[in-house]
C-alpha cells in the first residue's frame, strides 16, 4: 500500500510541475519599439495591450523607444534580455537581422514579431501579420461612397479620393493597393491619388501632402503615416473635408472631419497572444496571421462616424464588411507583401 501510495505522490509530483510549467505566468514582459510612443496609432495601441497585461496579471513591464536610432535596437534587446524578460514583443522593421541574432542566443526568451514575418534558426520567434488590405478595402469602400454623395457637406462633384504614406514599404504600399481596391469595387471611376511623406514622425509634412490632394479635388483623404498623419487630419479640418485615420481609433482627434480609421488591432493581439503563453497554446515560431475574420483589422464606426455619413451609407459598410468576414467576397492580396 505504502508502495502504492509512493507512486501516486510522485505521478502527482509530476502532473503538478507539469501545469506549473506550462500554465505559469511570465513575470516580466518588454515591448520594444523602433520609434517612439505618442503616435496615436500602432505603437500606442501596442502599448494598449502591454498595459492590459500588466493590470491582468499584475506583473512587471517595461518598454523601450529607439527612437528610428538603428543603433539602439541591439541595444534595446539586449537591455530587455539583461532585465531578466521572459516575452518580448516588438517591431523589427528593417532589423530583421538582428531579431533573429538575439533571438538564437537567447532560445529560452519568448520573442513576438508584430507586423512583419521573420523565421530564424531556434525557431523561437512567433510572428503576428495582419492582412491589412482588409482593413484598407473597407477605407475604400468608404472613401468612395462619399466622393460620390454631393449632398455631404465639403463632397465636390470630381471622384476623387487620396492617400498620404510614410513610407516607400510593403505595408504601406499594401494599404494603398487595399484603399484603391476598396473604392474601385464601389465605383471603377472613382480616381486615386497618393503621396509618399517619407517620414512617420512629422506632422508638418503630413499636412502638406494632405493639402496638396486636397488641392487636387480629393474629398478624403486616408492617412498611413504614423504621427505624421496628424498633419493629415488636422488639414482636413482647416480645409474642410475629411480623412480616414489609420491602426487606432483616431475619428476623436478632429472631431466631424476624420470619418473612420482602419483598425490594425495591436493591442487585442497583444493582450490574446499573452494569454496564449499562459494558458499553454502558444506555439514557437508560428506565423499567425488577423484579417476581419479574425478581429484582427476593421473599421471603427462609433457617434464620429454617425455625425457624418448618412445611415444607408454606414448599413452599406457594414454589410460589405460582413462579406468578407464570412468569405463570400475575397481581397487581394498586395504581390509585394509576404503572403502567409
């Protein structure tokens, strides 16, 4: 009996350190950025989910800015590695390489790529992709429904529609193949203009390019910039006509003139990716990828977008929204994006 009653303890021993192990939680977690908080888009919402984490779960966080300074990515890895972090999530725009050095040298850290698809050698880094397009085509869709309705107040008679990108980038450019798809379903007339910023942290520029489509006719115009799309929004106010925000919900920051925002929802992802490494079905080195389906992208349609867009027009979003999500209408996906 005594033999018995031996061999239950230690097979209960071992099913004991098995949930420990496999259901603890981690008690440090990074977010590393390349740039800076404060850009009311993905970086912050980001931010959303690492703040979650930490009230949720009540444990310890910290994040690290770059600040666009390449040399100070390495260092920020290696700053959270030395911090004792056991998940980090981060951006590795353009330092792909060095993701993947750090992430082999420290096979034991959990590593989550947000936005891009970078694989290396331990096969410890988990990448989230969101199908942006998505997110764009509804930005489209709802661009061009209201270049084609004078009866909106600041809609002129041309069929136009503009874009302003920070950046010469296969997300970026994956936007803009999204929005035109999107406005070319509702009306193949219905004319695209885009402008390339080359910058992400610049307002100044941002409103320029705004002004410089709406000179060109464009009644709305949808930002993918980063903090210089601030300079777009703002321009839509003083001009008035209308922009489309972009990663967060930016329709509160000019209030009747930022008609949605196309969602990347950082943050939810974040959060749920966490919950994953807790619960124990997280999984190394998987690509996993957020479409509308998922609750990965969208649109945000609250009292901003109300006082805006007439009702049929906001019934006609949704119910285009509501194809994709149950797979009767399929968007393209942009060629020069990393397919998954």
């Amino acid at each position: 009996m005594k033999r018995v009653l031996s061999i239950l303890t230690v097979v209960s021993l071992v099913l004991f350190a098995s949930v420990s192990v496999f259901g603890a939680v981690p008690q440090k977690v990074a977010y590393i950025v390349e740039n800076a908080l404060g850009d009311q888009a993905y970086y912050d919402s980001g931010q959303d989910g690492i703040d979650r984490i930490k009230e949720a779960y009540g444990i310890r966080t910290t994040t690290i800015e770059c600040n666009l300074d390449a040399a100070r990515y390495p260092q920020a890895m290696q700053s959270a590695v030395q911090w004792g972090a056991e998940v980090v999530f981060l951006f590795s725009y353009e330092s792909e390489d060095i993701l993947k050095q750090y992430a082999d040298m420290y096979p034991d850290v959990i590593w989550v790529n947000l936005d891009t698809v970078v694989k290396n050698n331990a096969g410890n880094i988990t990448s989230i992709v969101f199908v942006e397009e998505e997110a764009a085509f509804m930005a489209g869709v709802t661009a061009a429904l209201m270049t084609t309705r004078t009866d909106i107040p600041g809609i002129n008679p041309a069929k136009i529609v503009g874009a302003v990108g920070g950046d010469d980038h296969p997300i970026i450019h994956g936007f803009i193949f999204g929005y035109e798809n999107g406005a070319h379903y509702v009306d193949p007339e219905v004319e695209v203009k885009s402008v390339l910023t080359f910058s992400f942290a610049d307002p100044v520029r941002g409103k320029q390019a705004a002004n410089q489509l709406f000179a060109q006719d464009a009644d709305v115009v949808f930002q993918i910039a980063g903090l210089t799309g601030a300079g777009v929004l703002e321009a839509a106010k003083e001009q008035g006509k209308y922009a489309i925000g972009v990663d967060s919900n930016q329709n509160h920051i000019q209030p009747g003139h930022v008609v949605t925002s196309a969602l990347k929802n950082f943050g939810n992802v974040v959060f749920s990716t966490f919950e994953d490494i807790v619960n124990g079905t997280y999984v190394p080195g998987e690509t996993k990828v957020y479409g509308l389906k998922e609750g990965g992208v969208g649109l945000a349609i609250d009292e901003y977008t109300e006082e805006i867009l007439p009702a049929e027009i906001i019934e006609e979003i949704r119910a285009i929204e509501d194809k994709i999500r149950a797979g009767e209408l399929t968007i393209e996906r942009y060629p020069g994006r990393v397919q998954n």
